[in-house]
C-alpha cells in the first residue's frame, strides 16, 4: 500500500508540472504590444534631502537618467532651476524643471484621430549602480522621484524596498522594481 501512495504521488506531481510548464512560454518570445497614448507631464521638481546635496545642474542629470530608465520617451527634458549658488555648486534646494512624456496604455475609447503607438510592459530595476550613475548616496533622491514622479507613469507590480537612513550612505539601500508600459522596441525585420 505504500508504494501505490508514493506511484501516486510521482504521478500528481508529474501532471502537475506538465500543467505549469506550457509550451508556449518561452524567454525569447516578445512581449504582448498594446496600443499606447503619450502623454505630456512638466513637473518641477525640488530636491529636499538630508544625506546629499546636489547642484541644480547635477540634480537634472540625474532626473534624466531616472526618467529615461523609468521609461520615457527620449527626448525628455531636465533642466537646471532657478538655484541661488550656480552653475556646478551644491544648494541645499537644487531645483530641476522636467518636460516628459510617458506612454499610457490607449484603451477602447481612444478616438480615431489620435496617433497611437505600440507599447509594451517591460521590467525595471532601479538600485545601486543601476542604472550605472546611481549610487548610495542617491537614495533620498530615488525616493522623492518615485513618490512624485513615478506616479505620472503606467506602472504595474511596483515592489520597493528602497530604505534611506538620514545623514548617512550605510544602511541604505535603494531596491525599486515595477514594470513601466514604454514605447515598444521597433520590428528590426521592417528595416
């Protein structure tokens, strides 16, 4: 009798795994395109942190590359604001003016005139040198971008576990994954 229970069991599980490894899931396959809208955000972002201090012109850069990273479009813009210490010298309330877009997912009541475009669900990572120009001391920064811009982006599945500790980089860990509706990657066969 104990070896029908053990028969049994190898055989459930087989059929288990067999329902759970379906032949069409594949790792090379491309993601599902939807249809897409952009959308224009402008945004002025003002950096206030305990840990790190930027210059108005280093807080853009920045702000450039964790757009670009969050998904959008190229041509987004991050530009240095009004900052009372200049050009390339840290201010305690560095400023940036941030013009973007982001693809958000078109839907069934888009009407016919508006240009849509192909978008696709892709993951993002954002963490310590990840992008490469990210680093601990940038945490505070990563924090305030999520909180209030990452919220003008389509996002799905966001699972964040960046903590920040005040006045210092250790013990800090940035940690923010989601996945970001973005412009699909265009078909290299139409070329």
């Amino acid at each position: 009798m104990n070896s029908c229970w053990k028969l049994a069991a190898v055989i459930g599980c087989a059929l288990f795994g067999s329902v759970l490894i379906s032949p069409t899931s594949s790792a090379d396959e491309a993601p599902a395109r939807e249809r897409g809208l952009w959308q224009k955000h402008e945004y002025s972002f003002v950096f206030l942190g305990f840990t790190s201090t930027y210059s108005c012109d280093g807080l853009a850069d920045k702000l450039k590359l964790l757009l670009t990273a969050a998904g959008a479009r190229p041509d987004s813009k991050s530009q240095a604001g009004a900052c009372a210490n200049g050009f390339g010298r840290p201010d305690k309330f560095a400023r940036a003016d941030l013009t973007f877009y982001t693809l958000a997912p078109g839907g069934t009541d888009a009407s016919p005139a508006t240009k849509q475009v192909d978008g696709v669900w892709r993951p993002v990572s954002i963490a310590d040198r990840s992008p490469r120009e990210l680093g601990t001391g940038d945490c505070e920064l990563v924090e305030q971008f999520r909180d209030n811009v990452l919220t003008m982006f389509a996002t799905r599945n966001v699972d964040d576990h960046t903590t920040c500790v005040p006045h210092q980089n250790s013990g800090s860990v940035i940690a923010l994954r989601f996945e970001s509706f973005a412009a699909a990657p265009r078909d290299k066969r139409a070329h």
